[in-house]
C-alpha cells in the first residue's frame, strides 16, 4: 500500500535533482547566472534530495525484496549503487569545491570565468551521471 507514495516520493526527487543541476549547469556555462548565491541555495536542496532519494530507495528495495546478484536485475542494481556511491563522492566534491570558491570570493558578487565554468563542470558531471542512474533505473523498472 505504501509503495506507491515512496516510489512516487522517489521519481519527484530525483526530478528535481536532475533538473535542479542541469539548470545550474546551463547557467553558469550561458553567463545567465553569475554568482555564488544561486548554487549555494542549491546544494541544500541537493543534498536534502540526496537523503530523500537514498530513504525512499531502500524502500523500493524493501518492498521488492532481496535481489540475487546472480541474476540480471541483481548485477544491474549493483552497478546502480556503484554509479549512486560515485555520484556521492563526485557531489562531495563538488560541495567543498564551492565552499572553497565562497571563501575567495563574496556570494553576490560577479564569479570570475574561471570559477563560472568550474562550476558549470561540476554540475553538468552531476547531471550527466544523474541522468545515467536514470536510464539504470528504467532498465531496473522494465527489464
């Protein structure tokens, strides 16, 4: 009964961690954003929707039950988690990297080219990878 609202949980935040870091991506990488502030406000959401993604997946899983790894679907899962941990790492990185940044220079200040497009990397590594767990899950969902 409560597998549906989780998964339901699950889709909508990967939506908006998918199109929350392609946004940013775009925008830095365009000009359109030149300051700090927007992906500061951003990472708290982004890591917010981390823990969300991360409670409602073990709870897809737990309504799934068990998966062997001997099997398709198993092996799959496991490549899944291993891109999920790297993704995690990545963002880690990502996070210090803009907290480094923050300490040069003033959140509302104009970004130097330099720091706009390490920016505009690191988000669009972020979401290239989100969209790869993306097609993972579709193969999980439909085989």
């Amino acid at each position: 009964m409560t597998a549906l609202p989780i998964r339901t949980l699950h889709v909508l935040a990967m939506a908006v961690l998918v199109g929350g870091t392609t946004v940013l991506w775009y925008s830095y990488r365009c000009g359109t954003i030149a300051s700090l502030a927007p992906a500061k406000q951003f990472e708290w959401l982004f890591w917010g929707g981390v823990g969300v993604l991360v409670v409602t997946g073990v709870g897809n899983l737990g309504s799934l039950g068990p998966p062997g790894p001997g099997t398709d679907w198993g092996r799959t899962l496991l490549v899944k988690l291993a891109v999920v941990v790297a993704l995690l790492g990545g963002s880690v990185v990502r996070t210090l990297l803009l907290v480094q940044i923050g300490d040069r220079v003033n959140t509302f200040d104009d970004l130097h080219l330099v720091h706009r497009r390490t920016l505009s990397r690191a988000y669009g590594a972020t979401a290239a990878v989100f969209l790869g767990i993306v097609v993972l899950a579709e193969v999980l969902a439909h085989g």
